[in-house]
C-alpha cells in the first residue's frame, strides 16, 4: 500500500479525533444535546478510523513482505526452501489474518455495545439538559460551522480518492468525516433555533439522532449475524465488518442507490447496479428528492383555520404584526420555520378550580357509589390550604407578639374562561 493512502488515512484518523474533541467541548460548554449525541457518532469514527488505519498498515507491510519473498526468489538458485516452509515466510500476511479474524470482529461488537450504551443512557439525558444562553449559543453556531466545513472538505476529498483509486479502508473514514459535517450543521442550526426561541428542538433533535444510533446499532447487529453465512466469492470486494452502510448512505445521500445496489450485490450475489431500474434511479433521485422536499416546504405555507377555532401567527418567535391573530378560514403564510401557527379553541367554555386538583372523570365515576361528602373528609383529589391572616388573633395578641397569628382556609375557586 502506498504511503500516501497511509497518510492520507492517518490524517483522517486524527481530524476525526481532533475535530471530535472540540465538537465535544463545545457541546458541553453550551449545554447541546444534539451536540453531546453527536459526538457519540464522532468517538465511534475515531474508533473505526484507527482499526482501519491499522489495518491498512499491515496490508502494507505484507505488500512489502511480498516483494521481498520475489526478489529472494529471483536471487535463490533453487525454491525447494521457499515451497516446503510457505508459512513461515510470510509473517505478515499471517498477522493480517489474524488481525482480520480476531479484532476486526471484536471492533464490530465493541461498537454495538457503545451505541446500546449511548442510547440507553442518553435518552432520558437529554430531555433534562439545560438551555444554553445567548452567548453560549453563538459561540457554538459559530465553531460548529468552522468544524462543518473542515469535516466537508476532507471527508470529500477522502471520498472521491477512495472511489477513484478503489481504497476500500479508506471508505469508512469518508463517511464518518461527511457525516460529522452533517451533524456539526445540524448542531449549529439547533443553536441557532435555540438562539431565537426554540430552545425545545435541541432535546427533539437529539432523540431523534438517538434513534437513528439505535438503527445503526441493530444494522451492526444484524451485519455480525449475517457475516457468518455471508457466501465468500473469491475476487469480490471486500468490505470492512466495522463498515456501517447505514452511516455511508446518511454521509453521501446522492449515493444511496448505489450504497443499496452494492449491499445486494455484495450480500446475494443479484446484480442490481447493472438493470435499466437503478440506472434511471441513479439519474433522477436527487431531482425527485428536490422536488419532494419543495413541495412539502410550500404546503406549509398554507394553514386552515376551521370554525371555533383561533390561532396566533408567530415570525421568528415573534407576533407577526397585524396578522397576529388569524380567524376561521384558509391563510397564506411564510414557510416553517420562519412562520408557526398556534391553534386554540375560542368558542368553547373551559374551567379550572383554584385551591384543588380535581379528579378526573373515570375517578369520578367510579367512586360516586361508595363516596360521601363530608366536612372531615377531602373533596378532591388533592386540596391546598392557604395561610390568610386572623385580625381577632392579632388584636387579641397586642404589640408583643413578634409572629403574624394566621389560619388554614381550604377554598376552590371555580375560574372560568
């Protein structure tokens, strides 16, 4: 292997880790659950980085064993020594397999065992994390941004290198170094929604990257099961057992056809890339994926407002001037997320009882046979006394007592609106 691929991967390894330590301070530093998720999936990148670089280190070193062994053969006046001790000349290829055998596997489960791990730690985590303030948020918005366009620039460059010249250990790299400028950017634009208003999209958003660790966790599962039984075609490409396709498919979206060709040419042996089907695919998904999208974004500048119902018109967090309160009918808006709507119920009575939590009707219901109302007894559920000053207690007492005489007065206050 030559020793730019070499570098190239250690150079991928150590943007991973570096790029990933800072992304992960700066989560911290902003209290971002979107950014502490992520760097769940960077610190999985650093981990797959350095087993493939390690690997592709000794893919070097039996290269270079091998050309060894040739010029010792050209040199030897006979090859009855190399033929009868075969194994014993090529200690690198035997590490190599070894290597491949062993560690490789045991990457694959140590991984599986980090996203179980992260996701279920972290799912109630990070609904309790804190906002971050505005000054907090701009910094994050600001460095995250940096790191998008850093992970961009050499994710791409890894990814079409290892395409062109068919370095398939570097293709695990790539696609960890484009998905941590995707989830840098997503992290930024959650910032930024929290810098405006919408500080509850941070928790969504990262539940929402949970769960797509969790698919990336079973996807694993599912690939050490099936590696077993993989049928093993000699002259086939190999791919990585660390190697997420799911991960490949959420860095590189336009190849996402083409990562699912390859899976099934790679798992069955069907030659999906090579039909008229996939070809036209390959040609048209990204304009149809634009076209889907397009159309979702203008459908929510449209908002019906049906009778009994009204609703406050917000823009950038904000009431949207004199169109602040829309009324029954079909309104023209902005597109999410620069306008949002919130309906209420204007023509319905609501009620709530101040001083008591009541109970709830199926409560109600089931103990109105057996209940009686009596003074000694609660009338609700739950009953809240409240402290009221006693003016007989207070004359009575003169100016020498130092505390305020009170009673304990039960109320409930029906308000209706």
């Amino acid at each position: 292997m030559e020793q730019n691929i070499l570098r190239k991967g250690l150079i991928n390894c150590l943007t991973l880790l570096v790029l990933g330590a800072a992304a992960a301070a700066i989560a911290r530093y902003s209290h971002s659950a979107t950014g502490l998720v992520s760097s769940v999936f960077l610190g999985m990148g650093v981990l797959t980085a350095a087993v493939s670089y390690f690997q592709m280190r000794l893919y070097e070193r039996e290269e270079l064993e091998r050309l060894e062994h040739e010029e010792l053969r050209r040199r030897a006046a006979s090859e009855s020594l190399f033929e009868e001790e075969a194994g014993d000349l090529f200690p690198a290829r035997q590490a190599r397999l070894q290597f491949e055998k062993y560690f490789v596997p045991f990457t694959a489960v140590l991984l599986l065992i980090i996203q179980g791990l992260a996701v279920y730690f972290l799912w109630d985590y990070v609904g309790k994390d804190q906002p971050s303030n505005l000054r907090q948020a701009t910094v994050a918005m600001a460095l995250n941004g940096l790191f998008a366009l850093l992970f961009f620039q050499f994710g791409k460059y890894s990814a079409v290198f290892a395409r062109l010249e068919n370095q398939w250990l570097l293709r695990p790299q790539a696609a960890y170094l484009l998905l941590g400028a995707l989830l840098t950017l997503l992290t930024a634009a959650v910032e930024a929604a929290g810098w405006s208003g919408r500080p509850e999209l941070d928790p969504i958003v990262a539940r929402g990257l949970l769960a797509v660790l969790a698919l990336v966790g079973a996807e694993n599962l599912v690939r050490l099961l099936l590696e077993a039984y993989r049928p093993r075609v000699r002259g086939a490409e190999e791919r990585p057992l660390y190697e997420s396709r799911l991960i490949g498919m959420l860095s590189q979206p336009g190849g996402i056809i083409r990562t699912v060709a390859q899976a099934l040419d790679y798992q069955f042996g069907f030659k999906v890339s090579e039909t008229w089907f996939y070809r036209f695919l390959e040609k048209t998904i990204g304009w149809f994926i634009l076209l889907q999208l397009t159309v979702l974004e203008l459908s929510t500048c449209f908002v019906v407002i049906p009778p009994g119902e009204g609703a406050l018109l917000e823009r950038f967090g904000r009431p949207a001037g004199d169109r602040n309160v829309l009324e029954p009918g079909l309104h023209v808006k902005w597109p999410w997320p620069i306008d949002h709507v919130y309906r209420y119920r204007t023509d319905l009575v609501q009620v709530f009882t101040l001083g008591r939590a009541e109970e709830t009707e199926e409560e109600k219901a089931q103990e109105a046979q057996s209940r009686v109302l009596l003074w000694t007894r609660p009338h609700a559920k739950q009953e809240f006394n409240m402290l009221v000053a006693s003016r007989q207690q207070l004359d009575a007492a003169g100016n020498e007592e130092q505390t305020v005489p009170v009673n304990l007065l039960s109320v409930a206050v029906p308000v209706h609106y």
